[in-house]
C-alpha cells in the first residue's frame, strides 16, 4: 500500500514537470482533410514519440501528417517518451466533414434556340445546408443563384457542372455531360437574279439550311417559299416566273424534324420601270359606251402613250375612248418615269360585249302563281318587275301573285359585259282556285273564334275564289267530314283539333287550308284591380288581373280601346266616367267582369291638329279640338306663345319644331298638355355650273344650290337624264343648252327650275402639241395649235403652268425650274371663249446623279455593287475613293484596306447637260481581329473551370466559341468546363457591327489530365438475374468503380464484370474512371438499364412421398399459355405443363421448373422430395441362432424408408413392435415358430405389407 501510495505521489509531480504539447495546422475541415501536427512538447529529454491518428494510421515521427478521407470525430494521441519512461500523453479531436451528396434537375432537357432551362440545385444528405453555388453552364455563361434559368442561344448539346459548398465550407461538384440538347437551323437564300426588266421572269432561287437538326444532304428539312405574288412552293431550290412587273419581297422559311424555323427575305424588282398605273372608268364596257382613263404614279411622268387595241392611241394623261365592235381589247400605257431607265409599262384588259336580246313568254300555275319561262339570248343576268312591286333576279322565276289582273311585266337582260336591254309583256293573272277557313283568329275578344268550351258549336264558311268549277272537301280531326260549302260542327270533348279545308278545281289545282281548334273545359274567373280610379286626362293607370284560370285576357277600357295584354297600362284622351270591362277567357271557356262607371277622367281635353301648304310652307294653322279648359297656351317651339283658341302661326324659318298646347281647367285643378312636331320645309330649286362657256367634248359639272331637296330629276336637253346630286354632261355639239331640275321635299311639295342657254359650247375643237428643247438652263418648248373651229379661231391666250402666258398661236416658251406644269389654252372665235385644260404634260428635269449600295458598310475584299438609279442621264463620272474613276453605268469595286471610302458620280443627260453636284455617299470598310486569352488552363483531375476573355476590341457584335468539347458560346467572357480528359484546341470568331468576320484558333490550349473512358455492355435490357457483361474502355485508368445502381458499388482491376439485377426496375449505371493518383472521372450510361421481371410460377406434386420406380405427375399451378415450361427430374429435362417422371434414386431428389415468357425472361422453382426405396422381396424366415448368418430380420430396403414393423402371434397377439425399422431385430425372447408380420410405411399409409414369418432356432 506504501508503494502504491509513493507511486500516486510521484505521478502528479512528474505531469508538472513535464509539458507534453502539439499544435494542428487544421482541427478541422472536408474530408479528404490533410492535417500537419507539430511538435510542441517541452519535456527533456525526449527520446521517443508515438502518434495514433485515430484513422487506424501511427506514425513516430517529430512532426508527422495526416489524411482524413471520411467523415467522423476522430482523436489524435501524442505519447511522449525518454528511453522506456512515458514522458506524458497529449489528446485532441480531428472533426472531419463529408463533402455534400448534391445533385440538380432541369427542364426542359431539349428544344428549340434560344431555349431558355430551369435548373434547381439540390442536396442529397441529411443535415446539409447548401449555401453557395457556382453554375456553369456550357455555353459560356455561370450563375451563382440556387434555381438559376439559363437561355441557350445557339444550337448544340451542352454540358453543366454545379460546384456547392455546404454550411462547414465542404464542396462537391456535379457535372452531367451534354444533357441540354438546343436545337438550331441557320438558312441562307439566294437568287440567280433579282432585278429584270421584261415580263415574264424567271427567277431561280436558292436556299441551303444548316443547324443541328439538319443531316446528311438536309433531306429532312422542309422549306416553304412566299414569292411576294400570292404564289408560293415547298421546293428547295425553286425556279418561279413572275408576270407582273413589280417590287416583290421574297420569304423562305426552312424547318428540320425537330420544329425549328428560320427565315430568310430578299428582294426582287421585276421591271426596272415600275411605278405607274391607271385607272378605267370600267373594265367592262358595252359597244360605244366612253370609258375614260386616268393615269396615276407617284413619279414624275415624262412622256406618255396610250394604245386603246381599237386602231386609237393617246398623249393624254386622261384620255376617253370608245370601243365599236365586241370584244377583248388590251389597252397599254407606256410611260418614261423620272428616274428610270427603262420605260415603266402597264396593260388592262377592257372587255367590250355586244347588248343583250331578252325574251320571255308566261304561264300560270295552280292559284295566282305565274311561271316565266325566259327566252333571252346573249344574256347572262337578269332582273324582271313583276308590275306588283315585286322584283326578281332569277332567270325564269315563279311569281306568286296577291291579287287577279293585269300585270305590266318587264324583263331587263344583262349580257356578260352588263350590257342592258329590256323587254315588257301585259300578263293576265287570274284566280284557277283559292280558298280560305273562317274563322281566322285562334281567340278574339268579339268576334267568333277557332277556340270554344265544350261542347263547342262552331260554324265554319269558306270563301273561295276560282276560275273553273270546284269542289270542297272539310275534315274536322274527330274523324268526321263534309262537303258542305259552310258547315257547322260540333266538338264534343276538350282537345285540339286539325281542320282542314280543301278546294280542288276542275283542272286538278288545289287550295288547302288548315286551322287549329282547340276546346277546353277550364272555365276562368275574371277579377281585377286598378291602380287609381280618378285621372285627369293622359294621366296612365295601372290595370292588374287577378283572374283565375285564365290564359287569354279581353280589356274594354270604355273608350272604344282595348287590348290583351295581360296587365296593362292605360290612359284617356277625353274627360267622362269610362266603364271597365275584363273578360277572362281559357281556349273558349270565359267569365267577364264589368265595373261600371269605374273610371272617372276629369277636364279639360286637349286636342288639335295643323295643316300646312305648299304656297305658304312657313305657316301652319291650328285646328283645336280641345274643350272644357279655362285656359289654354300654345308654345310653337320658336320661343312664341299664344293663347288664342285656333291661332295660326307663320315661323320665322326651315327647321324642325316642336308644338305644343297646354289646358287648365280651374275646377279639376288639372292640366293637361298634348305635343307633335312640325318639320317647316321651304324647297327651292336651284343648280349652277362651274363653266358658262365650253368647247366641244369636255365635261360640264352641274352643282345642285337647291335647299330642302330630298329627290332630284334633271333633264338635259339632249333628252338623258339623271337623278344624282351633281351630275356631269358633255356635249358633243356646239350650240346653247339649259337643263331643268325638279327637287321634291319631304311633305312632297316641289320646286322646279329651268335655265336656258346657261351652257354655250362653241364649235370649237380645242387641241395641241409640243416640242422640246433642252439647254441644260432651261428647257425651250415650241408650242403648236392643232385647234379648229367655226367660225376659225382669231385669238390664243396660253397659260403655260408657270405663271407665264402668251396670245401667239404658236408660241415659243422657256422653262426654268424643274417641275411638272400644266397647260391651259383658251381660244377664241367671233362666237366666243373656251378653254381645253392638261395635267402635268410638260416635265423639264435636269439629269440629277444618284447612287445606291446594298449596305452602307463592307467587308475587306468584298464586292460592292454601285447601283445607278440617276434620273434623267445617259452617261455617268466616278470617283470611288480609293484614287480609281469608271464611267460604268452600274461598277463593281472592292476595298482590299479598311477604312473610309468616299464615292461621288456625275450625271450627263442625252443634251449633254451636266449636273452641277454630285451624288456622294460613303462608305465603311471593315476588318475585325479575332484575339482571345484563357484563365486556368490546366489541371491534372477534371474538371477544369476556365474564363475565356476576349481580346478583340471595340466594334465587336456577336462572338462564336467552339472550345473542341462540343461547346460553344455566343458570350464575351465564357465560362466553360471542360469534363472529359484531353489536349483542347479553341477557336474564336468574331463579327462586327458590319457583318466582316475574323477567326482565331489556339492549338491545344487547354489540358485537362486525369483518367477517361467509355462503356461498352450486352443491351440496355435484360431480365431479372440474368448477367450483363459490363465492359469499360479506360485510357489512364487503374481502378473501376461500378455503381449499379441498386446499391452495389465494387471496385475492381479489371476493365469488365459480369453483372446481374435480381430486382426489376430501371437502373442507371456509373462508372468511376480512377488512375493512380486518385483522379476520378464519372461515366453514366445514359439512358436507363431496364430489368423486366421474370415470370413468377410454382408446381405441385401428385405425390409427395414416392417410392423409387414409382411414375408420379409434377403440374404447374395457375399455368399460362404464353409462358413456356422445362422440367429437370433426375438429369432427365422435360417439356410441358404436366409430367410424368418416375424417380431412380432414394433420399431428398430435387424437381426445378423453369419458366420462360415471351421476351426471353425466366424463372427458376425448385422443391425438394423424399423418395423412399421401394420394398418388394421379403424373407419368409429369420434364425436369429448367434451364427453371424441370418441372425436378424433382413427386409431389404427399409433402411431406406420410414417403416414400422408389427409381429403378431398365431394367436393374433402383438409380440414385437418397432417404429422406423432398421433391420435389427434378432428376434428376442420369442420362440421358434410361425409368426404374422405386418410393415407399413409411416409416411404412406396405405402401404402396407404382410405375410407369415418362421422363426428359427
């Protein structure tokens, strides 16, 4: 106890003594976590150190290290020792963390760019928080958001790697390979030509289309053209024919497989003269009708010429024509616009056709109906009158007339060119038959009526009209009838009932009516209730039936007024006491109530009336009505008054008014007011003409000054007339002429105006020519007279547009600015003055330079096509800026050094006149420099995260990366990772604000090291438990870890492992390519390997314990007959759903079934059976004697089954008894003799063998 006291004491002071100490570098962190641990013991002297790191790793050194690859708390011992003696001891916890389990999902996984992706960061182990994220997303750009969305702008298939740190700063990375498939289609179109003058064009146009959904020769892409003329086509590479000349803009639209569209436009200008267009007063014309034209462009016009096909042409910018023959005929208009080069040209059809010959003939049918039968030719439409007010436009129609007589019937003809012609017959219509049922009415309040109460007495007339014999026929729906002419008839019992009236006429022409009769047996009760029982007049009241029963209600309000509405609302006129009267009615069953004197109006009454005439439309009188008033006032709506009894009234003007009369009566206190309007007309013909005096063929304009007018009818005087507005007219002959016009106001009071002479045409025939002459400063223009006239014409007075004039016949005049004018040639006659007008027919313009280029900025060594679209020259000067001239009309150029080009062109016109600027423009040349730098290009274990920067300058418009993974990125400044390993060019083009594009490509830029492979394996399907053999393609590979997916992870050597799923399911498989140095690189099999389930099956046996030779039937359970079945009995394979097998050997004997299904799936079932020998020959005597033979009772083969063996005396007692016999008995005590035995098996009862033994002594 001393020693062991002595020894505490000494412990605690030797601790004092002695500092035993270390310090850590990290105490904590991720695993795989290096730790160096430093030595900070300060005992003496120290011979010996002895580190356990709590990892199962030790180590003596001073100043050791450690590495934690898994998770977990772990203690660090530090045993200090000098020579044998324990120096002290030094504990400390390592805390080591798990990376996160992280994964994320997307959506959607495929689609068309720009494809815009939802992506969802997520941790796959309990207890970690993820708190950063660093995504990266293939194409170049990077999110630092949990649940980013990333747009993919170009087509490819995109790889994304997902770096997370959890809440202790542990990170795991994720990378899945080109899981984001975006789909693209870029097309490009073109055309063998795009400007072409003449008409028809054939244009070939081309396209080609390229993108991810575009394989081999770009069969699968479909295209669709819109060739800008309603006309379109699916080919590729269509040839189309344009007609019409024309600005037309081109579309093609090209599709891939996957639904993905680009379109392309370009342009093309058919007819480099475009721009000019008319009009026809009609495209289709009868055989000397005018037609006029006008042209219209929104360029100035030069010259211009008509050809009308019928032997006339024109200068005119508005000619008129007549056509004399039927006909097609194609009026051309040839025009030089300003501007152009070529002759703008235009062409309508005017079809002429000749009038129609209407004729028809009539018949009438059955009743009033007539049957026109039409026999006009050269007729296309039709519009007949019928002479009843009814129209038709059928072509032979059937009318049914209203009423017999005489009908004035004309037929107007329309040929094809709407040429009209007209045709009138006198038609007599007659009645053959036509008859009708009285009553009419279903319910009337007085008269007789098709509804009754039951029984119903109904007396029926008909009234027929005919033009020929006839006979009647009525059925009455109760299965009765008659063929009186007025019958009367009685329904028994409430219904409705069918009657039916029928006329035939001797000709075999019917008329048939039909009524309905409806009898009822509901018998109402008519009551009702008023809302107020005193009123002055107009005051309304309220009328409420509260009657039973009823459906059809007759009011006599007492003053000759009534009605069936149900609760109406009524007012008297005129002062008195007004009985009230309902009558309530059901089909013909009705009960009336009578309030006598129920309703008292009281005075006044107001009443009046005015009448107009057309001698004094001003003024009306007032015809007053009104009585028993104590005053009256009349209010005419003009702010006047009066209070006269039957005044007169004479407004101050048109306008619409309003009258209105107010009585009083003192007694009644009432007052009563009663308005109409009064519209005051004061129609007044008048009409005007913009001209007095006109020559021969030019159109006059008549303008309406009429007021009040609602219809108007002219007449001219060479007898045409017209009922429009403002109509025109020309004469065509000279002399005076007037016109009359008739308007009608709306109270059909008339107003007639007729002036003579106010329209003089002289015979006078106005027309001229003209020739230039262009001296560049002006343009001289010698004017010749072509007019003629009778008498001839002795004064001139040109207008020449310019504010210029002349009175030469033939006048010279100069033109100094550039403009279009128009021309105005008055002529005289010793009979008078007119005056011929033309628009626009003198055009002086100088030759002005002008240029256009498809863009305004180029490429180094593009072509540049300078497009001459000067107005007005023959010959052209360039200066293209680079110290080079052409005088071509369109030049090609091209720039071989970027800069600023400055292009002029001077224009000469066929006078020789110069312009005195030029046309400038100018022009960009460019050239980009594709330049780049990477950050981070190399690793030793992927994945590599590396920026790529752009070094190529300002300008720059669109970036295209290809990083030689299968990336790409439209960005600036991508951020891409690379998964696989691998020696990486990068290439980098860039275009500019101007469409130039340059390329760089650094040859592997970026090394990824590490290991990398594929997989190669049997099927992605197999069945349960059936082996796949897995066979991986490493390069740099020292280990394989397979992942199943089933939970099964081993690591192996080997590149291949065979494999089986005992569980259905879908599984995705990995494979982790490990080299030497602990580099890991993931491979998934992508898609899914499915395992289908084997088919599940069992049997049964007839037998469960046979004996050997014993023949036994094994059977499916449940069988199918799409299921397969093999037997294996004893080395011996069977086929089928039942067998018979018979077992050779005794003991446990095994019976498989194997099941296959259609797809090659199988199972295995094995039972296991007791077969026992079989026992055949038995002894019939033992001599259990000791002499080593035959001393027990042998029975062969019961060893090999469960027997129990009886012996009986002869006396039938039981003298040995022994379960499961072994062939041991010797017989006992018994004595020599017979004995009977009996061996029965334990195990089949039935079994049983028995027999007489002897034994032997």
């Amino acid at each position: 106890m001393k020693y062991l006291l002595f020894f505490l004491f000494l412990a605690p002071l030797s601790c004092l003594a002695q500092s035993v100490d270390f310090s850590v570098d990290f105490s904590e962190g991720c695993a795989p976590l290096t730790v160096k641990f430093t030595d900070k013991s300060t005992a003496s002297p120290i011979t010996d150190y002895q580190w356990t790191f709590g990892n199962g790793n030790s180590s003596v050194l001073q100043n050791p290290g450690a590495v934690y690859t898994g998770s977990g708390t772990f203690q660090v011992t530090l045993v200090v020792k000098s020579g044998a003696t324990t120096l002290g001891t030094k504990t400390m916890d390592i805390v080591v963390h798990d990376k996160p389990s992280i994964d994320f999902s997307f959506s959607p996984a495929e689609g068309c760019s720009p494809l815009p992706v939802s992506f969802v960061a997520e941790s796959l182990t309990a207890g970690k928080t993820l708190q950063s994220f660093e995504w990266v997303f293939g194409d170049g750009s990077s999110s630092n958001e949990e649940a980013p969305t990333n747009t993919y702008k170009s087509q490819g298939d995109y790889s994304v790697t997902l770096v997370a740190k959890d809440q202790f700063g542990c990170e795991s990375t994720v990378s899945k390979s080109a899981i984001i498939k975006a789909y693209g289609i870029k097309a490009t179109i073109g055309a063998d030509k795009t400007v072409l003058c003449e008409t028809p064009a054939q244009v070939n146009f081309n396209a080609t289309a390229t993108g991810s959904g575009v394989t081999g020769t770009g069969q699968n892409i479909s295209y669709k053209w819109d060739f800008g003329d309603g006309t379109s086509s699916t080919a590729q590479n269509p040839p189309h024919t344009y007609s019409t000349v024309g600005d037309y803009k081109v579309t093609m639209t090209a599709t891939d497989e996957k639904g993905c569209q680009d379109s392309q436009q370009l342009s093309v200008v058919i007819g480099s003269g475009t721009g000019i267009s008319f009009t026809a007063s009609a495209s289709q014309a009868c055989v000397d009708n005018q037609v006029y034209f006008i042209e219209a462009s929104d360029k100035t016009i030069l010259s211009r010429h008509w050809d009308f096909g019928n032997g006339k042409t024109s200068e005119e910018a508005s000619p008129v024509t007549t056509f004399s023959q039927p006909g097609k005929y194609q009026v051309v208009l040839t025009a030089q616009l300003q501007g152009q080069a070529c002759e703008a040209k235009t062409v309508k059809e005017i079809i002429v056709g000749a009038d129609a010959a209407p004729s028809f003939t009539a018949q009438q049918k059955c009743s009033l109906q007539i049957q026109f039968s039409n026999s006009s030719t050269n007729s296309n439409r039709w519009s007949w009158n019928f002479g009843d007010g009814m129209t038709s436009e059928d072509e032979s129609p059937i009318h049914a007339y209203a009423a017999p007589g005489l009908y004035q019937v004309t037929l107007t003809s329309y040929s094809i060119m709407d040429c009209e012609a007209l045709y009138t017959q006198e038609v007599e219509v007659v009645h053959i038959v036509d008859t009708k049922i009285l009553p009419e009415d279903q319910q009337s309040c007085s008269e007789i009526s098709l509804s009754g109460c039951a029984p119903f007495t109904l007396p029926f007339t008909s009234v027929t009209e005919a033009s020929e014999s006839y006979s009647l026929l009525w059925t009455f729906g109760d299965n009765t009838s008659t063929t009186e002419a007025n019958p009367i008839h009685v329904f028994a019992q409430p219904g409705t009932y069918e009657v039916v009236l029928l006329a035939t006429s001797a000709s075999g022409c019917t008329s048939r009516k039909e009524v309905d009769v409806v009898v009822s047996s509901t018998v109402p009760t008519a009551a009702f209730t008023v809302s107020k029982q005193v009123v002055c007049a107009w005051e309304p009241i309220n009328f409420r039936s509260e009657s039973l029963n009823a459906t059809f209600y007759c009011w006599d309000f007492g003053d000759s007024t009534g009605t069936i509405e149900e609760n109406p609302i009524h007012s008297y006129e005129r002062p008195g006491l007004y009985t009230v009267k309902l009558k309530a009615k059901n089909a013909g069953c009705e009960d009336e109530i009578i309030k006598t004197e129920l309703i008292e109006v009281l005075n006044p009454f107001v009443g009046f009336d005015f009448s107009k005439s057309c001698d004094d439309p001003n003024t009306i009188n007032i015809s007053n009505f009104s009585s028993d008033y104590d005053g009256i006032t009349w209010e005419f709506g003009d702010g006047t008054k009066s209070n006269e009894i039957t005044p007169s009234h004479t407004y101050p003007g048109r306008g619409t008014y309003t009258l209105k009369a107010t009585a009083f009566n003192d007694e009644t206190s009432c007052v009563v007011s009663v308005e109409q309007g009064v519209s005051i007309y004061n129609v007044r013909a008048d009409f005007s003409t913009v001209d007095t005096t006109t020559c021969k063929g030019i159109p006059v304009q008549f303008n309406d000054a009429s007021t009040d007018a609602e219809h108007w009818a002219w007449t001219f005087p060479d007898g045409s007339k017209s009922d429009v507005t403002n109509p025109m007219q020309i004469y065509f002959d000279a002399g005076y002429f007037g016109a009359e016009l008739t308007v009608t106001d709306p109270d059909e009071c008339t107003s007639t105006i007729k002036k003579e002479d106010v329209i003089r045409v002289l015979d006078i025939d106005g027309a001229f020519s003209f020739i230039t002459n262009n001296k560049c400063d002006s343009l001289v223009v010698n004017f010749k007279d072509f007019s003629r006239g009778s008498p001839g014409i002795v004064a001139w007075e040109w207008d020449f547009g310019d504010g210029g004039s002349s009175t030469s016949q033939n006048p010279v005049h100069a033109y100094y600015d550039e403009m279009n004018y128009n021309i105005g040639l008055t002529l005289t006659n010793t009979e008078g003055t007119c005056s011929i007008f033309r628009e626009n027919v003198i055009s002086f313009v100088k030759p002005v330079p002008r240029f256009m280029t498809e863009a305004d900025a180029y490429c180094v060594n593009d072509t540049l096509v300078l497009e001459n679209i000067s107005m007005n020259a023959v010959s052209y000067s360039w200066e293209l800026g680079d110290g080079s001239t052409s005088t071509e009309l369109v030049p090609v150029v091209s720039y071989n050094t970027p800069g600023s080009y400055t292009i002029k062109l001077l224009a000469q016109d066929a006078d020789g006149c110069l312009s005195k600027e030029p046309a400038i423009k100018e022009v960009i040349v460019a050239q980009p420099q594709a330049k780049f730098e990477a950050v981070n290009t190399f690793t030793e274990c992927p994945p590599l995260i590396t920026t790529f920067q752009d070094k190529s300058g300002e300008g720059i418009a669109s970036y295209q990366w290809d990083f030689g993974d299968g990336q790409t990125s439209a960005l600036a400044q991508p951020v891409v990772t690379y998964l696989i390993p691998g020696d990486y060019s990068v290439s980098l083009s860039v275009e500019d604000a101007y469409g130039c594009i340059s390329t760089v490509t650094k040859d592997t830029i970026v090394s990824v090291g590490g290991p990398y492979g594929s997989l190669d394996f049997d099927s992605l399907s197999t069945c349960e438990g059936f082996d796949i053999l897995f066979e991986a393609h490493g390069t740099n590979t020292s280990t394989y870890r397979w992942d199943f997916g089933d939970g099964d992870v081993v690591d192996t050597q080997s590149s291949s492992i065979n494999r089986a799923y005992n569980e259905a399911g879908s599984y995705f498989l990995n494979v982790v390519f490990i080299n030497s140095q602990g580099c890991t690189v993931p491979y998934q099999v992508s898609p899914a390997i499915t395992v289908a389930p084997g088919p599940e099956s069992d049997f049964i046996i007839s037998e469960m314990y046979p004996f050997t030779h014993e023949e036994v039937v094994v059977s499916v359970t449940e069988g199918s007959d799409s299921l397969a079945y093999f037997w294996l009995v004893d080395g011996i394979e069977w086929e089928g759903n039942d067998v018979a097998v018979a077992f050779e050997n005794y003991g446990d004997n095994d019976v498989t079934l194997f099941t296959k299904d259609t797809v090659g799936c199988g199972s295995a079932v094995v039972h296991s059976f007791f077969v026992q020998e079989e026992v055949t020959d038995l002894p019939n005597a033992f001599s259990p004697n000791n002499d080593s033979f035959n001393n027990s009772l042998y029975l062969p083969g019961v060893e090999n089954g469960l027997w129990t063996l009886e012996i009986y005396s002869r006396s039938g007692n039981q003298v040995f008894r022994r379960e499961r016999y072994a062939n041991d008995w010797e017989g006992g005590e018994l004595a020599a003799g017979v004995y009977f035995y009996q061996l029965a098996n334990e195990l089949r009862p039935e079994k049983k063998l028995k027999g007489y033994l002897h034994l032997v002594r």
